[in-house]
C-alpha cells in the first residue's frame, strides 16, 4: 500500500448503470460546527468543502507545489509588493453570480472585514490595496515583501465566495465541483455534482453523503456492513484489521499535521519552566505511537513543524524520556509530591483521546495526578480553544505550506485567545516577522532552525507527532490525491472496475 495519503477519502458506489458514477459515501467523525470557512475555525469545514464546493485562486499539488486554480496565471512585481492574477473566463458561483475581478475584491475584503469574524485574519494584515484592474485581472499590492503570500492563498481560510453572500454557514456557494444539497444536523450532509463546472467530466461521481459517525465501532460496522464506502480517519485497530482483507484499500502517511500536549502557560503551575521541562520529559513520544499507533502511523516531532517542510529541524532529542529527570525537576520547582491537573480531550477525535490517556499514564508516574475530562467537539472549541478554560489537552493542527504560516499562533500575530498560551519571547516575535519578508532560503532556514529551538527549550507544548492519516476504502477506488494541507479533494475520484460491488446509494 502506499503510505501518503490525503487527509480524507471516500468511496462510490454504483447505481446499476453499468460503470456509470453513483454517489460517495464517506464516515467522518466530526460534525462541521457551520459550513464558511472564512468565519470559523474548525478545519472539518475546510476538509470537506475547500476544492469541493469552494475554491481558491491558486491550489496546491501532492507535492505541495502551487498551481492554477482560479487563477490562470500570476505575475509578481520586482520588488515582490505586488501580485497581479488573470482569471479563469466562464464561471460562474453556484448561485449564477459571475467570477470575475471584483468579485475577486469584494470576497478578500469580506475576508478583512473584521466584522466578518475571520479565523486567520493575520494572513491578510500585509495587504495595503486590491485592484481590479480589469473584468479578469486582479492586483494585491502588499505593503512589505511575504515569503507566504501565494501560499496562503491556496489554504482553505482563502477560497472566493460570491459577492454579497449571506449565511454560507448554512448554504455554502462556490465555484467548486459540487453543490450543496442538504445539511441534516447530527447525521449527513450532501452534495450534489456540479452540471455547470468548468472543467468538462468532473466531477466523476453524482455525489457525496458525508455521514457524521462519531463512534469507532460504527464507522468499522457500517464499512464492513456497505452503509458506507470510506471510513476517514480510522483507528490504528481498524486499519491493522483491513490491511489483509482484499475488499478494502488502507491507505496511510504523513498528513503534516503537528498534534500536541497543549499546554496553559497562564496556569500555575505550568506557567513554570521546569514543570514544563518535567512534561517533556515525563512523556514518551515512541511509546504514543507504538500503543495509539502500532509503531506504524506517526512521525516524532519536537517542535510545531513537521519533516513535510524543508524547513523542518528534529528537536526529539532535546528532552528525552526520562521520569527520573522529570520527578527532579518538579521537586526543583517545589512539587516534590507532584500535582494534580485535568486533561480536556475533544471526545471526537478517538485518537487524541487515547494519546491523552496514554501519556496521562506517564505523568502518573512522576507524580502528576491527570484527571481526564472528555467534552465534544463544540464545547472544546469554546472552552479550550476561545476561552483557554483548560490545563492540558491533545490536538492536531493541520498543516499549512509555510512555516510562516504554520507559526503565527506562537509570535507577534498570535490570536489573544490562541490556547491562553501566557507566553511571550521576543527573539521569537523577532525572527518570526523576519522569517515572514524574508526570500532568501537559507536564511529563512537558519530563521526556523532558531525558532524551532526556542519553542523546544521552552517547552511551549509538549509536541508530539506528525500523526499519519489512515484511511479505510473500498478496493474499487482510484483517483485519490495525496496534499500536504487539510483538504479532500473528491472531483477525481472513480471507481476502477463495474457491476460486482453494485449497491444502494441511500442510507
């Protein structure tokens, strides 16, 4: 099998037209909280609807290479402060609005409209100006020179919405491949093909029904039972079970995505540097993967970058695996008898969940007493997340195409609320506005090397892994893209052989 994989794949089953597409049935875990992305944080909206029903000017390959999207073309100033952008002729937003320059304009000026309630409004801080120049040409002038700039323009946070959209958290318009249909809470939501895309015989398929199945055991019943095609995101035990069975394709790899023992450095006693540094040494990155994982599914890291970039500088070893150490630290900070503290775990990631309970047992046996506490997925994000209402817990942060843009949670564009973090380094602030206008690749790497140091030394989180995506599908399945970003993308996919695996397209 091969071992990258993109972050969600999906299944089709036939409708008795003799190789004709069906429609996709896919089990995810984790309900979007609202369907924009450009309000609302949680990356599930961008991994089911960025490349589906919106887009952006600019995509990124499976190599994490930028291509065309919107976008036919670019061009870049000379002196890097402008980007000037010729757009695809003849398309049209799934509510009959036409792409063009201004609708171009007024999508990013929605975008920086602090009114909007944007989730990364830090991306478009350096935009001074966009220009239509004409009905298919657009400018962003920028103020100062942005190693990220095209970068953050693939990224999910950057599709174009059509001019004047109202409630696209309820029904989302784009340009994308497929339309929505229906969003039925707490159970599916559907899309429908497209009749009007660009891009003559894409999608492949009908459809997709995107079936919100939180439980492990479901997911592994309904794929085996042929209620669903794919189940994304399986547990390391699914995936073991299925590799040998031949009706089923498991396809895993590194997703670039950077999962953590986030830690609330506003609380005491964690706003203390040696009880971080005992966290660090109290937990046992390889004994996470070998008991969530199987050895198999995830990459060790130490610090918030993952081997995906080149910048990437492998900080494991700073802090090994030592509780000896780690119970002398703690007594060196006056907890000779350890502490208590709790562990809020999003209840629908089972994999953070069994990572938090795994290294909850290794902090058990330096005298750091963690009671665990399970909450969903909305709750996590309004208590741990905005309101930093937490003293530990695990999570991923999907991977972004610039290190610039994978660090502003840590330096001078941080969010206020960004995981009540309570910690400040200005060398770090420094070398994160720096590594941002600077073009220069090496010294962009010696920037990231240092800033991968800092956050390791200070034991900022607790970093643990690339965790891998693995992915349970149908043997029939092909066309599935690998990216280094969040995202699925489902306009390619096909199914390789007709008439066997025939089944119902309903629930």
């Amino acid at each position: 099998m091969g071992h990258r994989a993109v972050c969600v794949l999906v299944g089709l089953v036939l409708i008795g037209l003799g190789g004709a597409a069906g429609v996709l049935r896919v089990a995810v875990s984790t309900e979007p909280p609202g369907l924009d992305p450009t309000t609302n944080a949680a990356g599930i909206i961008r991994r089911l609807l960025h490349h589906n029903v919106y887009e952006c000017l600019v995509q990124v390959n499976e190599r994490g290479e930028l291509q065309p999207q919107l976008a036919t073309a670019w061009e870049v100033s000379s002196d890097g402060l402008a980007y000037t952008f010729l757009l695809r002729e003849g398309v049209r937003f799934h509510n009959g609005e036409t792409l063009n320059a201004e609708a171009v304009k007024q999508s990013f000026a929605r975008a920086m409209d602090p009114a909007t309630g944007h989730p990364r409004p830090e991306y478009y801080a350096g935009i001074v100006e966009i220009e239509a120049v004409d009905e298919h040409r657009v400018r962003f002038h920028i103020a100062e020179p942005d190693a990220a700039f095209l970068s953050l323009l693939a990224l999910g946070e950057s599709v174009i919405v059509p001019p004047g959209a109202e409630d696209l958290a309820r029904h989302p318009s784009g340009t994308g491949p497929f339309t929505f249909s229906e969003w039925r809470p707490a159970d599916r939501l559907v899309l429908q093909r497209n009749p009007d895309y660009y891009m003559p015989g894409v999608p492949a398929v009908e459809g997709v029904v995107f079936r919100f199945i939180a439980d492990p055991a479901a997911q592994r019943a309904a794929l085996l039972a042929g209620a669903v095609d794919v189940v994304a995101e399986i547990t390391p035990e699914l995936a073991v079970e299925l590799e040998p069975n031949p009706r089923f394709t498991v396809v895993s790899g590194p997703s670039n995505l950077v999962q953590i023992l986030a830690v609330n450095n506003e609380r005491s006693p964690f706003d203390d540097l040696l009880v971080r540094q005992a966290l660090a040494h109290a937990v046992d990155r390889d004994a996470v993967i070998e008991r969530v994982f199987f050895g198999l599914y995830g990459t060790p890291i130490g610090s918030h970058l993952t081997p995906a970039l080149p910048f990437y500088r492998d900080m494991t070893a700073l802090y090994p695996h030592d509780p000896h150490r780690a119970r002398e630290l703690l007594a060196e900070a006056g907890y000779p008898e350890g502490f208590g503290a709790t562990m809020t775990l999003p209840g629908n990631y089972p994999q953070h969940v069994r990572t938090g309970e795994v290294i909850a047992a290794q902090l058990e046996q330096v005298g750091i007493r963690v009671q665990m506490e399970r909450v969903d997925w909305a709750t996590w994000l309004e208590q741990v997340f905005a309101q930093g209402a937490y003293d530990l817990t695990v999570i991923g942060h999907i991977g972004r195409l610039d290190p610039a843009l994978m660090l502003t949670g840590y330096g001078p564009d941080r969010l206020d609320y960004y995981y009540r973090l309570g910690w400040r380094s200005d060398e770090l602030d420094q070398l994160l506005e720096e590594g941002a206008v600077t073009v220069d690749t090496d010294r962009r790497t010696t920037i990231y090397g240092r800033v991968q140091e800092i956050l390791a030394e200070e034991v900022v989180n607790v970093f643990l892994q690339d965790m891998h995506d693995i992915v349970a599908m149908r043997a029939e399945i092909t066309g599935i893209a690998v990216y280094p970003i969040y995202v699925l993308d489902l306009s390619q996919v096909v199914l390789t052989s007709t008439g066997a695996t025939s089944g119902p397209t309903g629930p």
